[in-house]
C-alpha cells in the first residue's frame, strides 16, 4: 500500500510544472538567510533568470530620460565594494535576483536614478546644458550615485553589511556604512529620503515643497526634471509668499513665528534672478526664548536658513537653573538681532537624541543645518559676544583689499585670508563658506583677489589659503584643487593655527592650549595696566623670536641631511658603484617640525584664576608678575632660571631658560603639580615611555619571576597531599601499615 502511494506522489512531482516549483521558491526567499542557504541561491538557475529578474542591475546600454543620455547604473563587485564607493556618498540597493519584491521595485528604482541624474542642480547654470561633466552637475555637485549589489553573486558582503532581507536601501558615505532606508519602498519613500540626504549635504540647495517626480518606467519629467522651480532657488520670502502663524509658547509669554511658504514665484517667458535664501522676516520679534518642539524645531531651525541660538536643558539640572536668568536677559539683549530657543529635554526626548545631547546644559548655534557648539563661559556677557560674532561671521566671507587688510590686523590677532582669481569656481566659494560657522568665536576669515597683497604674501596659485598671525604668515599646503574643497581637511589645519600666538588661557581654550607640549605661560595682571602690556609684548616677542630660531634650525637641518645624501651620492658615482648608489638614492629625508619638542605661548589673568594658580603653582600673583614653563601631560613646571632666580616675563629670561628645560635630562629640576602619588604614577609613565625596550624586558622579567614563584608553591603544595602533619608522620604512619617496629 506505501509503495504505492509513494510512486504516486513521485509521479505528480515529475509531471507538475518546473516553473511553478521555481516560482514558489522565490516567493519565499525574501531573507538573506533564506537565500543563502539555498545552493546556487535557491531554485531557479541564476544565469538563465537573473538578467530577466533585475532588468537595472545588467541594463548594458544607455537610456534617455528629458533627452539626456544616462548611462547605465553603476552594478557594485562586492569584491571591490570599498574601492568603487570610497568617494562620496552611494545610495545602494542590496537585492537578490529571484525575490519577487526586487523585481517590482525595479522599474522605480530605475526611474529614480534615472530622473536624479539628469536633474539641474541650484548651482547649475539657467542656459540648457546636457553636458554631466559640469562641476554643477547633479553627481559632481553633490557626489551622489546610485549603485547595486547583487547579494546572490555576492553573499558574503551583503552579510558583512548586516542585510538581513530583501531589496535593502542603504547609504554609505566613503565606504564607510551611514544609515538605513527604513520607509515605504517606492517611489516617493525613496525620493523623500533622497531629498533628506541632499538637503544635509548642500543645505538649502532642495526645494521646499519636493520635487515633482515622473510616472514609473516614464522617459521625460513635465517639470523638466530640474531641482529648481523656474530655474530659481526655492527658499526665502518673494514677494506673493502666503504666511501661516504658528503659535509656540515660552513659558507664560506666546510668541508667534510667522511660517513664509514660497509658492512658484516669476513668470514664464522672463528671465529668471538667484533668490536669497535667508528670511526677510524679523529675528527674535519678542526679545524671549522660545520653547522649541520637535515639529517646531524642524520647521524653524534645521529647514530654514535662518541662525538661530537654542539651550538644551532638563528641568532639575542645577547648573541649568543657574543659566536660567542670564539666557533669558540675553535674549532680550538680542531681541530684532538673532532667534534665541530653548528645548526641554525631559519632554522633548526623541529631539535632544537626534540632537545628540550629552550633558546639561548644552548650548548650540544653528545656521542653514549646520550648528557649532558653545564651550565657553555662560554669563550674559559671554554669550552675548559670541552671538554677535556669529552674526558677523554670519553675513558672510567679506571682502578686503590691502588698505582695509592692514587696518583689520590692527585690530585682530588672527586671520584667514582667502585668495581667489577669476578662474576660481562657484564650488570653491561655496566650501568656503561652510567653513564660516565653524570658525565663531576663534578667528576672522576674509576674501581677496587683491594683487597688492598677493604679492606681499608671494602668491603664485589660485585659489590659496593662509593665516596672518601678527603678520606671521603660515599657509595651507593643497596638493590639488580638491584639497581646497575638502572641508575636512581645510578645518582641520584651520584648527591647528587658529589660536594667536599668544593666547589668553581661559576654561575653553585650556586643554587645546595646554596639552601636548610644553607652555611658557605668563601669569599676569590686568590691574597694572602698564606693566601688563609690558610684559604681554615681552611674552610675545619671546615667542616669535623662539619661532623664528625653530624655523632657522629645522631648515638648517633639513639642509645638512639633504648636503649629506648629495655627498654619498657624488661619492657612489666617482666610485662607479651602483649598489652604493642605489642606496644613496633610497634615503629618505623625513624630519618635521613637528618631530622636535613643541613650545607653546600663553599667558592668564592671575586675579581671576588666582586660586588655581596658587594651589597649582605656588604663585601669589599680587607679589608681581611671573613666567613658569608647564609641561601638563607630565604635572610638572618650572619657575626659575638656571641660576634659581624667578623666571619673569622677560624675553631674554624665557629664551635663556628654554633649551635647558627641554634638554635630555632637563638641565633645571623640575617641580611637580600635582600630590606624591600622581608624581611617581606619572615619572613611571614618563619612564615607561622615554624607555620602553627597557621597559618592556623588566615587565618581562617580573612575569616570568612571578611564574617561577607561583610555580614554586603550586609545587610545595602538591608535595604535602590533602593532609600537612607538621613532622607527626610517626604517630600515623611510623611503620608499615601503620605498625611501630
């Protein structure tokens, strides 16, 4: 009877339709460990379907989309998934040839990468150009591609990158994986997030309203595909704009902001003008702190150009409490002048996440999507004055010529100046300008194309990028026009030498100053007006000279490796000896300025930090003004000379007396800053890392002596068995048996 049965069932498997078997395998392989545990990725044989299944992974030839030829999407190798996405943003789909949801989301996906590359970008150029190579074109101006990856051919990746179904949408940024597409997946899910992603790397650039996109598997966009309405920025007020007035509460006080949505502004058939992206509308009407919510942070701060200053804050934070008054005066003092906010934290939790808030209160200033944070003291002062020069940086990168630089240097100590031709491109202002909110508070940067001040600074190429620190030029070293863009970078060495030479040490600056090298701080008093300049100029002509001796003798040095090598080189060839040569070419000349000790300048209010500096240094400032030599990563300093007089602020005290402390050993004892333990804690790690061969072989030799010894008694204590008699063995075990004889 089983027999039977069994060839009956036999039977109806070999006479049912392969296909549907097939079909049904593929409906059920939605997941990454559905598919990969199937051989050869389930059912269906993946070179005979694949190429139907996935029409936009193998898509060999071009397409037309509003009469642009795309080319085909770029198809990822997952074994080159890092090489081909280290540059830029990628936006990639991770989908499998037999899932029947990568199939129908297909055609849309196509679409979109076909709709986005053609799009007019804000920064593109109103005369009709189909040209991709363009700076301003949409891959080049936001460095945005579309790409798949076929998690079939390529299971391993996919897993490393945690896809755990299928089709995945992912965003990777340099190789490196950002976020996940987690909405609807079609279309207009995917747009929203794509114009989300946009609007984050060039803030202001996406309309407002969307985009409007085409019907799926369409080959043109009625609105002309173009990211900018009637070729003009969508932001800002026009004139026509309708209003709305949201209503947010501060307290017990209303303020109302009003909402100005531009609708589609010009006329067809006239020429259309740029658009300014920042509200006409007056900043901070009601002179108070409005409490922002998550919606209302949204609205008003992320997607707008407008500055806006918010405190983030929890109720029962006592220090929060304490800044209570002086924000809310200062926000009357900034009343017309710049939108002040506040978000409660305990209520607004979702929002101060994103936010990334780590500690209460946490202060920021917010413009176009990007913000910076606050460090520095929080009395109305304070932050009054770093309000105002936000708004001044705010306005934008000035122009200078040489009349109006030389009275800039007066005034300020230090300065960015940014030097641009004509042949210089909108792309580079543009990085020019995002670098303006990160600069508050530290430095002035200012724009030129002066030929006056080229020639002072002797400048050869354009575009380039210097500092003046007390007319002390240093410059940015850009290999290639891209080094000029990269933001990354640029802010980086901006971040290096924004401080001027001889900085004020305050609470916000103290670790960028102190750390890492050693300080000739000043401790001074700004109640003896005379003796403070003084001595401040004396301090500061210390600095430079030591600076000027530095740069003399790293460039003597270089000079004599280099005379050295050219040496060897002339010998090699007298001699005709090739190996000699051949080494004498491979020397390598690597010696920076940084590889020597750095000295760094400083000087501080002696009355306002007079308890630190007493119980830190010893020091009484109103016994008059004095200089000590602190090296913080080691708590230690010196304040006298080598005779052991006091070190004063005297430029030839400070130069006299700083090649003996940083001599090896220091050729003046050293005091310590902190208590007797942390001393020997921190002379052992200073030991440990002047020595660390030495080092290293007497760690070596207390761990195998620990071993030994352990080993010793593990020994002993094996010998003695479970029971140790002390020397009683007879009257246990005195015989045979135990039996005495």
């Amino acid at each position: 009877m089983w027999s039977l049965i069994s060839r009956a069932l036999i039977s109806l498997v070999l006479l049912s339709p392969p296909c549907t078997a097939a079909r049904d395998a593929q409906h059920q392989l939605n997941t990454v460990e559905d598919v990969l545990s199937e051989p050869n990725g389930g059912l269906v044989d993946s070179s005979a379907t694949a190429g139907t299944s996935n029409s936009e992974a193998l898509l060999a030839s071009s397409t037309v989309f509003n009469g642009v030829k795309v080319p085909p999407m770029k198809e990822l190798s997952g074994t080159d998934f890092d090489k081909e996405t280290k540059d830029g943003y990628w936006f990639v789909k991770h989908y499998s040839p037999f899932c029947h949801h990568c199939i129908a989301i297909a055609p849309s996906w196509q679409t979109l990468y076909e709709f986005y590359f053609t799009s007019k970008t804000a920064a593109e150029s109103t005369k009709s150009s189909n040209s991709q190579t363009s700076l301003n074109s949409f891959h080049r101006y936001y460095d945005f591609h579309f790409a798949s990856l076929d998690c079939i051919a390529f299971g391993d990746v996919c897993s490393s990158h945690e896809v755990t179904a299928f089709p995945m949408f992912s965003l990777y940024k340099d190789s490196k994986f950002v976020r996940k597409y987690e909405g609807r997946k079609d279309m207009a899910g995917l747009s929203g997030f794509i114009e989300e992603v946009l609007e984050s790397i060039r803030p202001g650039s996406r309309p407002k309203d969307g985009v409007k996109l085409p019907e799926v598997g369409a080959s043109s966009d009625e609105a002309g595909a173009s990211a900018v309405k009637n070729n003009q920025i969508v932001s800002g007020n026009t004139s026509g704009s309708k209003s709305s007035k949201v209503e947010v509460l501060a307290g017990d006080n209303a303020t109302v902001i009003e909402d100005t949505t531009s609708p589609n502004s010009g006329m067809k058939g006239t020429k259309s003008t740029k658009q300014s992206s920042k509200s006409t509308a007056i900043p901070n009407p009601a002179g108070t702190s409005v409490a922002l919510s998550q919606e209302s942070f949204q609205k008003f701060v992320t997607n707008t150009q407008d500055p806006w200053f918010v405190k983030f804050y929890a109720p029962w934070c006592h220090h929060c409490q304490a800044l209570a008054p002086s924000w809310l005066q200062m926000s009357k003092e900034l009343q017309s002048k710049l939108n002040v906010g506040e978000v409660n934290c305990e209520t607004e939790v979702r929002l101060c996440k994103d936010v990334r808030i780590k500690g209460y209160p946490t202060i920021h200033y917010f413009r176009g999507g990007e913000r910076v944070e606050y460090d520095g003291l929080r009395g109305m002062g304070d932050l009054i004055s770093f309000a105002k020069k936000a708004l001044d940086i705010g306005s934008g990168v000035a122009y200078v010529d040489a009349s109006t630089f030389k009275e800039l240097e007066e005034t300020e100590e230090v300065i960015f100046l940014y030097f641009y031709d004509h042949a210089t491109t909108s792309e580079d202002f543009e990085a020019l300008e995002r670098l303006t909110l990160s600069l508050i508070g530290h430095a002035k940067i200012v724009k030129t194309d002066s030929a006056v001040l080229a020639d002072r600074f002797k400048i050869s190429t354009w575009p380039r990028l210097l500092v003046s620190r007390d007319g002390r030029p240093s410059y940015y070293n850009a290999l290639s026009p891209k080094d000029m863009r990269d933001f990354r970078q640029v802010l980086t060495w901006m971040q290096s030498v924004w401080l001027p030479i001889v900085p004020e040490l305050t609470a916000s600056n103290s670790r960028e100053i102190m750390h890492g090298k050693l300080v000739v701080l000043g401790i001074l008093s700004r109640e003896r007006a005379d003796e403070f300049i003084t001595d401040k100029r004396e301090i500061k002509n210390a600095a430079l000279e030591w600076m000027e001796k530095q740069t003399h003798a790293f460039q003597l040095e270089r000079q004599e490796l280099r005379d050295a090598k050219q040496n060897r080189l002339e010998e090699a060839e007298d001699r005709g000896d090739q190996r000699a040569l051949r080494a004498a070419k491979s020397i390598q000349i690597d010696i920076s300025e940084e590889d020597r000790t750095q000295i760094g300048f400083a000087w501080v209010d002696g009355v306002f930090w007079e308890r630190w500096i007493r119980t830190t240094y010893g020091i009484e400032v109103r016994n008059g003004e004095r200089v000590i030599i602190n090296d913080e990563d080691n708590h230690r300093y010196w304040d006298v000379t080598e005779s052991g007089s006091p070190l004063m602020p005297s430029r030839t005290s400070i130069l006299e007396t700083l090649p003996k402390v940083i001599s090896n050993p220091p050729k003046i004892p050293a005091k310590s800053s902190s208590g007797a333990l942390q001393q020997v804690f921190f002379q052992a790690r200073g030991a440990s890392t002047s020595h660390p061969i030495v080092t290293m072989g007497l760690l070596i030799g207390v761990c195998i002596s620990a071993a030994m010894w352990g080993r010793g008694r593990i020994r002993k204590t094996k010998g003695g068995g479970f029971f140790q008699l002390d020397g009683k063995e007879g009257l246990l075990n005195g015989g045979a048996y135990g039996k005495a004889d």
